[in-house]
C-alpha cells in the first residue's frame, strides 16, 4: 500500500514561515555583530566544516534544539536563555523555519530564520568563516 501524506514538507515550511516570520540576507547583514542578535547555525558539523560559517553564529545540530532550549533538560544550553533575538539558519531555509516554529511554540522569543539560509548568505558576498575562525575565500 502506498504511503498517503497528508502535508508536503513544503506545506509545513511555509507554515512555519508564515508563523515566524524571516529576514533576508540584506537584513540579517544588519543584524550581524549586534549585542542583541544570535545567528543560530543548525546544519550538521560536516556543512560547516566543508562551506564555513556565518561569523559569531552558535552552532546548535537541529536535532539537539528542542533539548537545548528546554531548561529543564539534561542538555540545556545556557545560550538559549539569553535576552536576545534569535535568527536561526540551515541550508536552505527549510530547516530553519521549522526548527524557528518549534522554539517559538516552545516559548522562546523573539525568533525568526533566515531566507534562503546559509546558501543564499554566501551567494551575496555575506561575511563567512571557516571553522578554524579564518575568513573565507
């Protein structure tokens, strides 16, 4: 029998974008540096590791987030707890929205993710640094 979804992955990320809003790289650029900014990074150790990183992002693997913001769990970041604005990001977008629905329904404000995520910061000639803290070429 074949598998029957009822919503697309697609339907739930603009869902979730609509809910939490986004900033372009135009916009985030602004943001970048600033006290009361944190650029969340959810890809996987091996995207920054082969494309670099956002500078000053903190790195958040998407499948500990929930865990890490929750204080009550055993693996709780601190980070999560600060006064700031939090702008998540993955790849493409995708992750980021969902993953920014699921802190905000967790309580966590004010948040938002990135449009187009980290491949559309390095194709406009945004700030990206290696893993080693280097700026990148």
């Amino acid at each position: 029998m074949a598998l029957k979804i009822r919503k697309s992955c697609q339907a739930l990320v603009e869902e979730a974008d609509a809910i939490v809003g986004h900033v372009t790289v135009d916009e985030a650029r602004g943001l970048l540096g600033r006290d009361d900014t944190l650029f969340i990074d959810l890809r996987d150790i091996r995207e920054l590791k082969r494309e670099g990183r956002i500078p000053g992002a903190f790195h958040c693997p998407r499948g500990l987030l929930e865990f890490w913001i929750d204080p009550d769990s055993p693996y709780h970041k601190p980070v999560f707890t600060e006064e700031k604005r939090f702008v998540f990001f993955c790849g493409g977008g995708w992750r980021s929205a969902l993953a920014a629905r699921s802190a905000l329904e967790m309580g966590l404000e004010p948040v938002t993710h990135l449009k187009g995520g980290f491949s559309e910061w390095r194709e406009a000639g945004a700030p990206v640094e290696r893993e080693d803290g280097e700026k990148a070429s």
